[in-house]
C-alpha cells in the first residue's frame, strides 16, 4: 500500500491561517476552523477577489482538519508584513 503524504503548506494558507488566527479567541485548531469558515459564509464566490480567498480558505481548512492539535501547536502562524 502506497504511503500518503500531506501536501505542505503554502505560503498564502500559512499566512491567511496566521492572519485570521489573531481573531481565534479559543487559539484552538478547532477555533480557527471556525473562524475560516464563517469568512467561507461570509465570501462570494461571484466577487473575483472573494473567489481568490475561497481557493486559500479552502485549502487551508483542509490543512486543517487533516491535522491534529499537536502539529497546529508547532505552526509557525507568524503574519508576514511586507516591509
């Protein structure tokens, strides 16, 4: 049986998940899916700019579910301004 790996976690995802984590009351991999996902509701995929957000929110809820409390723990969720 072929071994599954998880695909890393991009750039945009890492950043969206560490932008969105400072409103994440909990600090909680649970409570950070809840956030992303009420901007999930929140997004109109009609809207261009939201459609750009889905695909990362998406992607970074997946990452998400997929891994366990320990390895959110170890993120780095450090938001990157450019200078």
């Amino acid at each position: 049986m072929a071994k599954i790996t998880k695909r890393p976690i991009g750039y945009e995802e890492q950043q969206l998940m560490a932008i969105h984590n400072l409103n994440n009351d909990a600090g909680t991999r649970l409570g950070l899916i809840d956030v992303l996902e009420e901007i999930r509701k929140a997004s109109d995929p009609d809207i261009p700019e939201d459609a750009d957000l889905l695909v990362y929110t998406d992607a970074a809820l997946a990452h998400l579910r997929e891994m366990s409390d320990e390895e959110f723990e170890a993120l780095d969720l450090t938001v990157d301004f450019p200078e």
